[in-house]
C-alpha cells in the first residue's frame, strides 16, 4: 500500500500502524491521571502558588480548572470527528492550515519536553531522599544537589523511562494501575491525617476552615492571579494523553473524550483535598513548616511528610510522589511520541519519525528522540539555572496555553458551519471552547510579559531576561525558524498534500484496500 493511496482512501487522515481496541475509559483515565501525576505535581507547584496568592490556593485550583475543564469539551467534540494521535497538531492543522498546525504540534511536544526534564529531577530528588531516610543517612539526600550526580541520576532515569514506553502501551497501562492506585491511597492517608492533628490541635498552624479560600474575587492583585493561575494551569497538564491514545482505545470515537472528562474532575478533587489539608497543617507562613518557606518551596512533601505522617509513614509519601513521578515519566512520553509520529506520517517532521516498532506496535524511534531531546534541555537547564523545577514550571505555563488554546480555537472554527444547529452544539462546540480559549490567550500573552522578569522565576537570566522567557516564548520562536526549514526540505504537508483542511476520518481497512487496487 503506497502513502498517497492511504491518503487517499482516508481524506487526509492515515492508519499509523498503532494497536487498535487496546484503552478502555477507566484505563485511559487512569494513564491521563499518572501523566498529571498529583503526587509529584502538588509537591512541585504549591510552593510557587502559595508565593503568589498565599490562602487563596484552593481558589487558583479551581480558576486552573476551568479552562482545562471547558477545553477538554474541544477536545472531545474533536476526537468524536477525527480521531488520530497527532490531536492537537492534527485537529488545527484541518481546522487552520498547516503552518498554525504546525507550530500547535511543536509546542505540543517542547511543553512534553519541559515536564519530562521537571518530572525526573522531581524523581531524583525523592530518589535520594527515600534512600536517605530509610539508611538513616541525611547526607545521602545531599546528593540530589550536586549537578553531576543530579545530571547523571536524572539521565539513567530518562533512559528507563524511555525503555518501558517503547515496550507497548499494555505494558504502560499495567504498570500505572499499580503506580497510580498506591500514591492515590497514600495522598488520601496524608490528607486524612493531617485533618486529624488539626481537629486535635497538634498542627502547627491549626488554621480554621474558611470559605474564602475559594473566592478568586476578592483579595488578589492581577499579577499574583495570573503567575498562581500559571502554577495552577501546570498542575493540570497531562489529561490530553487520553486524547492522543484515539487509535489506541476500544471506542475511538467516545472513549477518548470520556476519559479526559473523568480524568481532570478526579484531579480537581485530589488537589482541593491536599490543598485544603496542608494550609490547615502548616498554614502559608515563610517560617517554619509554613508553605511560604523558601526551602520547602520546591519540595512540600518532603518537608511534610514526616511531620504528618511519622518516619515510617513518611517513607510511603516519599515513595509515592517517587513512584508518581517516575510513572508520569513514563506516561508522558505517550503523547510526545504519538505527536512526532503523526508529525512524521503526514511528513511535517522527517518521516522517520512515522515508524512504529512491528513488534510492539509504538513508535519506538520517536520515543527515542524524546528521551534523547530532554536529556540535552535538562542538562542545559540545569547548568544554567539553579532552580530548575520553578523555572520549567512557568514555562510550562506558557506552552501549555499555547496549544490548549489554538486547539480550543480549533473546535470553533473546524465546527463553524454547525455551531448554531442545535442547543448542544452551541454548548460544546462553541460556547466552553471559546471561552476556555479566551482564557488560555490571556494568560499566555500576560505571561510571557510576566516571563521576561527574572524575580519571577529562579532569577536567572540571560542578558537581563529572564531564562523562563527563553524556555517558554523563546521556544516557540525556534519552532518558527525549524518550521521555514522543513517547509523547504519537506514542502509536501505545507503545501496540503498529505494533511488538508477539513478531510474527514479515517476510513477502514476495505476503503484502503479498495483504494490501492484501483
């Protein structure tokens, strides 16, 4: 069968040679939840949030969620069309063209990119810790501080990591039920215990119970609001990879959108429980236990855990946000894999990318290159920065808006024609998509001017901007140079011959056949 008979026989839209009928809603839930990964992703964010808006955590959770909630309606009303496991490149490519698809698509795989380098510097750390605390031996947690020993540690981690996903995704799927069932039940025993010291006035802070912690209304400046929202927004990213597994799923056209629906309202409960609890406990202080403290910043579980949970306990929070990091490392690698293989399929990136191992049916080169290309940012990162995780984290933020809000976009212009034919269209197809794509713009554009700060990340710099600008937005003006270049050496998906606008679905097997006999 030759690519243009393919091509032709689908409208646009090609089998890339994936497993087929493998992820069910729960399971796809599940992997959308372990690349979320809440574990890691709270211990991570709630220092930079509560810095920005202090009490007021709950309510940026919740402001977080919106835009992610009203965006995965895009998401599914897309997926319910076209189901393919480009997704956000795909969808904006039909929706706009290929030039806005294209740079949809590579901010879709740098923003993977930067969580990839965040997740296994988190897993270092709670590598180093947990070894620490169960051989008694404080020096050992030292060690996630030393850049050689940091590099070399998140490398080995990055390679396993790549291992296991070009294993096959039922490999995948097994290995995050258990991953993501333990530090599920053992960040709802930390929430339940710390309740119980506060309702026994042994807390620390013993803050009282107050509605007002969910009000985004009142009591914050706009710029507080919007580098919170940007911690917040960071803290939902992943519950796409539902999306980007359509070809995968037993139902490709519902099951994809039912997942991620399921995944980020499990997320939203997980992360008010944990938030409401820790402020209870240790209240937004910069002393202390406090949330406010500079040196639990970018660790709160570590600084919590034994605290709350006794030392042996303790050691169970260590090995969840360990074993949740180290399944969304795995996990992530999903969507940044299927994203270059369905670049590579409709020739937008080297068409090498578009293999997929025959054996394992994953594309095991792409799985490649990803690790390969987080290894080389994390290391550079890493050298230039002395507080990777909270400059990834911002800049996260903003590729993260970048193409959750062009696919939002997306949804409204590739639907134009049936917007207003039913009342369930004007719901889903227009209305959540345009305003949680409003949402992402603004926030984007505020953020990268919040960006070129340095006090507003780690502090560092490079020619008195600040690095999280040259990670975010800089990025993306890469990915416009790269995108001139593949436009002269592969001018075929530029040009509408292997991607074209609103082509409809794939078609089955018997079309394609049909279509290379003839």
């Amino acid at each position: 069968m030759t690519d243009d008979a393919e091509r032709a026989a689908t409208g646009g839209l090609i089998s890339k040679g994936l497993a087929t009928g493998k992820v069910g809603t729960l399971s796809g839930a599940i992997i959308g939840i372990s690349c979320v990964a809440p574990g890691y992703t709270l211990t991570a964010s709630i220092g930079l949030i509560v810095a920005a808006v202090g009490l007021k955590m709950p309510a940026i959770f919740i402001a977080g969620f919106i835009p992610m909630f009203l965006t995965a309606y895009a998401y599914r009303e897309l997926n319910s069309e076209s189901p393919d496991c480009g997704a956000s490149f795909t969808w904006s490519t039909k929706a706009f063209g290929p030039y806005v698809g294209w740079m949809c698509g590579w901010g879709m795989v740098m923003a993977t990119i930067i969580v990839l380098s965040n997740l296994a510097a988190i897993a270092v750390q709670f590598f180093y810790l947990f070894l620490a605390r169960v051989f008694d031996t404080p020096s050992i947690a030292d060690l996630a501080g030393n850049k050689a020993v940091n590099i070399v540690t998140t490398l080995a981690f990055l390679a396993i990591a790549t291992w296991i996903s070009g294993r096959g995704i039922t490999t995948s799927e097994r290995i995050q039920f258990v991953l993501v069932g333990f530090q599920m039940v053992v960040l709802l025993a930390f929430v339940i215990t710390a309740f119980v010291h506060v309702a026994n006035g042994s807390a620390p802070a013993n803050l009282s119970f107050s509605l007002s912690w969910f009000n985004p209304f009142s009591g914050l400046a706009i710029g507080a609001f919007v580098v919170g929202l940007t911690g917040s927004i960071f803290a939902f990213w992943g519950w796409d990879t539902c999306l980007t597994l359509g070809e995968e799923a037993k139902d490709p056209k519902k099951t994809p959108g039912r997942a991620g629906l399921l995944c980020v309202v499990s997320i939203l409960i997980t992360y008010l429980l944990v938030a409401v609890a820790v402020m209870m406990y240790a209240g937004v202080g910069e002393d202390g236990l406090g949330l406010g403290n500079p040196d639990n910043s970018e660790n709160v579980f570590g600084a919590l855990a034994e605290p709350v949970l006794g030392h042996w306990a303790g050691l169970l929070l260590f090995l969840a946000v360990l074993a949740s990091s180290a399944a969304s490392l795995q996990t992530t690698f999903l969507p940044a894999a299927r994203t270059m293989l369905a670049m590579g399929a409709y020739r937008a990136f080297p068409k090498k990318l578009a293999e997929v191992n025959p054996r394992f049916l994953v594309p095991t080169y792409a799985t490649v290159v990803a690790g390969v290309v987080t290894g080389v940012f994390y290391t550079v990162v890493t050298l230039l920065s002395e507080r990777t995780l909270l400059d990834t984290i911002a800049a996260l933020g903003i590729m993260i808006c970048w193409y959750y809000g062009i696919t939002a976009f997306a949804c409204v212009w590739y639907f134009r024609r049936e917007l207003f034919t039913s009342a369930r269209n004007v719901v889903f197809k227009f209305l959540f998509p345009l305003l949680g794509g409003l949402m992402l713009a603004a926030v984007f554009v505020i953020s990268i001017g919040e960006s070129m700060n340095p006090d507003n990340g780690s502090g560092a710099s490079i020619g008195g901007i600040g690095l999280v600008f040259f990670m975010g937005f800089g990025v993306l003006l890469l990915g416009a140079v790269l995108m001139i270049v593949m436009r002269i050496r592969q001018p075929d998906f530029f040009l509408g011959r292997t991607l074209t606008r609103d082509t409809p679905a794939l078609a089955g097997e018997e079309d394609v056949a049909a279509v290379t006999r003839g």
